[in-house]
C-alpha cells in the first residue's frame, strides 16, 4: 500500500468525521466544540452553536425536562449516562430521535470541567422500540384483562360466614403472574368450593392457562369429588392437555352447616386457621405434590379437615403473601401467623388489606392473592 | 408502620439543634443532599428522607390516589414531622417540594420556622398571561422520555462516583437507589408535579420563605421565581449565578451560602 492511500487519522479528523454526532460542552452545557457530523445531521451552522447554545435547548422539551431532572444528576452523581433515548431539535424545528452518551470530565482538582456528549441518530431503532413498548403494554393489558375476566367479582355470601378476597397483580412487574381463586355453590346454602391456585409462569400464557385449570376446578366439583379426588382428577387434566404442570392448587369445601372445612393443597401454601381462643396455626395436613409433579401418575392424594367453630378464621392464600427476597418461606409463614395474631379480630376486609400491606415485600414482585373465610362469632 | 420506616429517613447532626428537613424533587433522591446537609450539621437536626416511590421508601405503601395530588406528599412529610415531634423546622424543598412544602406549612403553621424553597414553580404549564415554561404536550414528551428510558437504566449505569473512586460501595449504593423508581409510579409523580397549580396556594403560606432562583432554569425559569417571590405573603428572592435545576448538586457552596445568610448563621 502506498502511502497516500491511508486515512488521514488526525484526531481532529477523528474528531470531525466520527460517526456520530459529538459535542463538548461546559458543566453548564454550553457548547465550546461540535463536529461536522453533528452539523450534519442537524442542519446547524457552527457559529449557532459554540458559545451560544447550551445542550438543553437543543432537546425536545420532554427530554429536556428529562435532562435536568435525572440526567444532569446523575451525570453530576456518576460520572457517566449512557444509551439515552432523546429526541434532539433540528434547526429546522423537526426532531432527530437518537441516543445519547455523556461522560463528565473532571478538572484537575475534580471539579467537573466539562460533558462529552455523543449522539447517534437511532429513527429506526426508536420507532421499533416504540413498537415493542407498545407490544409489551397491549400484552400485559390483555393478560389483565383475562385475568380479570376469569375472576369472580362477587364471591357467594354463605349465612353464618364472610367471605373476602384481596387480589393485588404485582405492583411494578411488567406482566401479570398466575394466580387466582375461585369461590362457587356446590350445594347452594350447604356447600361452598373454595380456590386458590399459582400457574407457573407470567403473562397472557399464565393467564390462558389459569383460565383453562378454574373451568376444569369448577368442572370436576360439580361432579361430586371431595378436594383430593379433585386434585387427582386435575393430575389426570394436566397431564392430558399439557397445561398447568407444577401449578400450585388449595381446593377447600366448606360446610356451611356444620361449619367444616375439608380440604387438600397440592404443592401449595398451607392455609392458616385461627379458632377462638387457640393461637393460629399452619394446616400442614392434606398436602401432597404440585400438579402433575409426581413420577407416579396414579398416587392417590391426601386430605384433611377442621372444624370451624364460631369466630374461626381461615386464610386462603398464594406465595406472593409470604416469600421474601431475603428470607426463607418458613420466616414469611411465621410472619403470616404474627399477623393473623394480631388482626384477627378485624373484619374480614379490614384484616385482608392488614395482612397484605403488612407483609408485602416490594422487592418481590408478584401476584398476593388472600382468601379469608371466617365463620361469624354469632353464628346460630 | 412508622412514617420515618416508609420514607427511609436518615438523620445527622445535633439532636438537641433547630430541625432541618431537606426534600428531594422529581426524579432522584435524599442522596441529592449529600453536599448540602454536613454544612448545617454542626448547627442543626439534619432529616434526610425519601418520597414515595423513590430511594429507599417503602413501595408497598404507594397508594395511587393517595399520590394524584401533590397534597399527598405534603401529608407525608407531615406525619414525619409529626413522628419525630419537629418544631420550628426549616423546610428545605428542591423543585417540586419547594411547592410540596409550602402545602405542607399552610396545612400545620405552627411546625414550621422557616422554608427554603430551591427552584420553586406552582404551575409548570403556561396558562393565559402566566408562563409556566411548558405545554401539555411537552409533559407527554417527559412521559415519554421516562418511558423509553426506563429500561436502560439500571443495568447501564456505572458505578463511578465522582471524587470517591477509593469507595466503590458507596457507588453501589448510588447506582442502587438513586435511579430506583418504578416506571409506573415515576410516570405518575410526573404527572402530578407538573400537572399541579397551586398559584392559589402561595398566598396561604405565612411561613417566611426563601426562594432560590437558579439562573438558565429551563424547569423553572426566572419569571417563575419572581412569581413565587411576589405571591408568597413574606418572602426573600436569591439569584443565584448557579446554573440549570440542580444547584444543590452543581453549586453545593453558593447554595449553602445563601441558605446560611438566610438562617443568619
């Protein structure tokens, strides 16, 4: 290669041709260097520019706005933002979408002397990201919505019991998790079916899903299964239509007469029961594997029963009410049972929202589902 | 749970000095302060906390309605002045809670002595013959900018803290809440800052207040300031020479200085 074929690779030709547009600009950001590139894409002439523009008013006034309540700080804070979506002002007044980097340049003494501030023009790759973002909300409304739909707005009131139900979608995540609850007349007066189950997964397909298991619950109990008879019947369903293995299920019958509850967990949380004057305990019985979880299809499973004496409560309830990040289940379940102890006089309502807000982990985002059913102190 | 627990408050300084209570504003932190406070330590009770939704307060308390009016934040700071039993307090509230502690001294008097009131705007939009600086359609700009912009933030961010390369944990920490906020509850808190109006309010305040006008404040610009100044009952107006939104940050000294002359230390 002959010499007058290279590149010339000044820094300033470095600087000038760069494939994105660059600015140096003070802590305040005004302008003291731009290069040719930026020029370019923006339609300004230099002497508009240097020592007369600062940075923020050549951003939109969204990102504007954006700038000088989080980017400015954090820039001042860390030292660097990166892969900012911006929109920047032309000189023609339209709006140029792209991305934008800043590093702080600290003077000698560390007081911060300068930004420099790449920009990459990103019109394509922004349109496709408002596309996803748009995707992504449809989705999870969707998924809401089913979820929604295939919630019973109004749970049967049974003489002698209330009924309540708190149902808290994850506050911060992005899609909807799997949970749901379900509460119907087997007998109607005699016989309630109580529900509460955690599909594994998030989004329209959990909620799919959900949808599928609570028809075939609803199915199967009107068949006159008795709750562990039900969660083999669900064994055999999973199995066969390949939806809901390791879903998590508690299916409870409630005698309203008798005031008795039978009822069988499959790899879920053991409800809690507080009877008057008994501190609350965990129902350990009854409990088998999750869903379509055990090697040995035909295994029949277990169930239990309690009375419900007036004044009882019994808590139904999913995962998202006890796990926390930092601690073991057993910790959460501890705190369950401290809770209960100390709400426990509350109406049903009133003790559901202490509960949740009690024990909520904001770190842990997920569905919090509570079924509490307590029988009435004056019940006849 | 305690108010002090829901909005992480920290405190520094004499327990027995005059109470200092600093707010951040839209988008960041109590870490906002970190240059300010140890100038008042020596003289005052310096309460450091964290509005709903940010730093280190506590989620599971956010209630949206709650949160739709900038009076809900104003209540918060009430229960903690409340909790720690605050007195005489001097108010120092950047951006949105210069105006989140004026609601605050209108609603209980007798707590306050003093607000200091950093970059203050009681309306964000323009409306008739007040320029505010923005236009509905610019607020859906920020919505937007806070919503495409979510995403990038929490993995990208380096942990360089300027002056402080020798403590990496500490930009951990930073990295780790000062950008903490959920999207959603974000979305909201803009909406709320810069949806208020509150012109009506500032004649309420009978606390003596500072306003610190910044200059070049593109969120709130010197008419803005002078606005406030003229509307508040009893009030001094600072120019500082401090540029942008953030002097507490950008000009730790001169807003320091300016808050001391004030205060008359």
């Amino acid at each position: 290669m002959k010499r007058g074929d290279r590149l010339v690779e000044s820094a300033d030709e470095l600087f000038e041709h760069a494939p994105c547009g660059y600015l140096a600009v003070t802590s305040d950001g005004v302008v003291t260097r731009v290069n040719e590139t930026f020029l370019a894409l923006t339609g300004y002439g230099q002497e508009e520019l240097v020592e007369r523009r600062r940075l923020q008013e050549l951003l939109a006034p969204g990102a504007r706005i954006f700038w000088e309540t989080h980017l400015a700080p954090l820039l001042m804070m860390q030292g660097q933002v990166n892969e900012i979506a911006v929109e920047v002002l032309r000189a023609d007044g339209s709006r140029l979408p792209a991305f934008m980097s800043c590093v702080l340049r600290p003077a000698p003494d560390g007081t911060p002397q300068g930004i420099f501030v790449v920009l990459f023009p990103a019109a394509d790759r922004r349109r496709y990201e408002d596309e996803l973002l748009a995707a992504r909300r449809r989705e999870r409304e969707t998924a809401r919505t089913l979820q929604r739909g295939m919630l019973v707005s109004e749970l049967p009131q049974p003489e002698g019991f209330d009924l309540h139900v708190t149902y808290r979608p994850a506050v911060s995540g992005l899609e909807v998790g799997g949970d749901w609850y379900d509460a119907f007349w087997l007998e109607p007066g005699e016989t309630l079916g109580l529900v509460v189950g955690d599909v594994v997964g998030r989004g329209v397909d959990a909620a799919v899903t959900m949808g599928q298991l609570r028809s075939a619950v609803r199915a199967f109990a009107w068949t006159g299964l008795g709750p562990s008879g039900l969660l083999e019947a669900m064994d055999g369903y999973v199995r066969r239509h390949g939806a809901g293995t390791m879903t998590t299920l508690v299916y409870a019958q409630l005698d309203v007469r008798r005031s008795t509850l039978r009822y069988a967990a499959a790899g879920h949380p053991p409800p809690v029961l507080a009877r008057p004057g008994e501190a609350p305990t965990l129902l350990w019985g009854g409990r088998s594997l999750p869903l379509d979880a055990h090697p040995d299809p035909g295994r029949p499973r277990d169930e239990a029963h309690a009375e419900l004496p007036p004044g009882s409560v019994v808590l139904l309830y999913t995962d998202g009410l006890v796990e926390r990040r930092s601690v073991s289940l057993d910790v959460g379940l501890d705190r369950l049972v401290d809770g209960l102890t100390r709400h426990r006089g509350a109406p049903p309502s009133q003790l559901a929202g202490d509960l949740v807000r009690g024990l909520h982990d904001p770190e842990h985002s997920d569905d919090i589902c509570l079924l509490v059913a307590s029988a009435r102190a004056n019940a006849s | 749970m305690s108010a002090c627990a829901r909005h992480n408050v920290v405190t520094h300084g004499r327990l027995e000095g005059r109470p200092m209570v600093l707010a951040h504003g839209f988008g960041c932190d109590q870490h906002m302060w970190r240059h300010v406070w140890p100038a008042f330590a020596d003289t005052h009770r310096i309460v450091l906390f964290d509005h709903m939704g940010y730093g280190g307060s506590d989620l599971s308390a956010y209630d949206p309605q709650r949160y739709d009016s900038l009076r809900g934040y104003a209540d918060d700071v009430l229960a903690i002045l409340e909790e720690l039993d605050l007195r005489d307090v001097v108010f120092v509230g950047h951006s949105v809670s210069a105006m989140i502690g004026a609601l605050a001294a209108i609603e209980a008097p007798d707590r306050f002595g003093r607000l200091v009131l950093i970059g203050p705007s009681p309306r964000y939009i323009d409306d008739d013959d007040y320029v505010g600086g923005f236009t509905r359609e610019d607020i859906d700009g920020l919505l937007a900018s806070l919503e495409s912009n979510y995403l990038g933030w929490s993995g990208t961010m380096a942990p360089v803290i300027m002056g402080n390369p020798d403590r990496p944990e500490l930009g951990e920490e930073l990295t780790n809440s000062f950008c903490r906020t959920d999207p959603e509850i974000a979305a909201r808190f803009a909406r709320t800052t810069f949806l208020s109006d509150n012109r009506a309010d500032l004649a309420r305040v009978t606390t003596p207040a500072l306003v610190l006008q910044c200059s070049q404040d593109v969120i709130a610009p010197d008419t803005v300031g002078r606005y406030v100044h003229e509307h508040l009952p009893e009030s001094e107006l600072v120019q500082l020479t401090a540029t942008g939104h953030c002097p507490n940050l950008s000009a730790p000294e001169e807003t320091v200085g300016a808050m001391r002359s004030y205060l008359g230390l």
